[in-house]
C-alpha cells in the first residue's frame, strides 16, 4: 500500500514537473529553449515564426516590446527539459528506471550504474531533487520581471 502511494505521488510529481517545461506557444516539451529579455521562455523555432517578419517583437505572454529580438539559448531549461524527459526513461544497460542525475558527467543513471566503478566517486543525486535545484538556479539567474 504504502509503496503504491508513493509511486502515484512520484508519477505526480514527474507530471508536474514536465508540466512546467513546456511552451506557452507550441503547447510541448520545449526545443532549444531562448529566454527572451523579459524572462520568458520559448523553443527558438516557435518565437521565430510568431515574431514572422515584423520589425519588432512582443512577448506573447507578457506583451513587453522587444525591439531588438535577442534569443539567448536557455541552457539551464534545456538541461531541465533532458532531466524531464528521463524521468520514466530505462537505462539500455541494466534496464532499470532512470532516477539519478551524475552532476559531473552531466546525464542520468540508473540505480546499478550510481554504484559502478565509472560513477561511484561522482556525485550522484536523485532526479526530484536535480530538478529542484535547477528551480532555484534558473529563478535566481533570471528573476521574474514586471
């Protein structure tokens, strides 16, 4: 029972979480993020063709004029967006649920790769808590304006 409860409240969570990283515009997971100079975030393909051949753009969620339209690559909600999509991903060599994040090699593992010898002295934490602390970092690097 209790581990029943916990495996709905973890899918709930990952739901939650992919829930967030998604476009406003495309309504999917997003694809090579920009963060546009108001703090909003966009897949480049989707803001490019809203902004078609108009001069200047506005934020289609906040409305805010951006006359120069500069894309910045959004790299902290990219990485987010990998960790997302692993969440119900199997590792293709033990075939076991991907719920860790090796934060020196940068990618996911799975519970019997944590303990192997390549990962072992890496710190590894568990997928909820990489998510998290991509939160917070992305919020503090780019505070919410207006």
């Amino acid at each position: 029972m209790w581990r029943n409860w916990r495996k709905s409240r973890d899918e709930q969570k990952s739901k939650e979480l992919r829930d967030e990283l998604v476009c406003s515009i495309c309504l999917d997971s997003f694809k090579d993020p920009v963060i546009l100079d108001c703090g909003h975030s966009y897949c480049q393909a989707c803001i490019t063709k809203c902004w078609g051949a108009s001069g200047t753009g506005l934020c289609p969620q906040c409305r805010k004029p951006l006359p120069k339209r500069e894309l910045r690559p959004n790299k902290s909600l990219e990485e987010a967006v990998n960790i997302a999509r692993g969440l119900d991903e199997e590792c293709e060599k033990h075939e076991e649920v991907l719920k860790f994040f090796c934060k020196e090699d940068r990618t996911l593992v799975c519970r019997v790769c944590r303990e192997s010898r390549e990962h072992r002295a890496h710190t590894v934490i568990p997928i909820e808590a990489a998510a998290e602390e991509f939160k917070v970092g992305h919020l503090r690097r780019n505070p919410r304006r207006g």
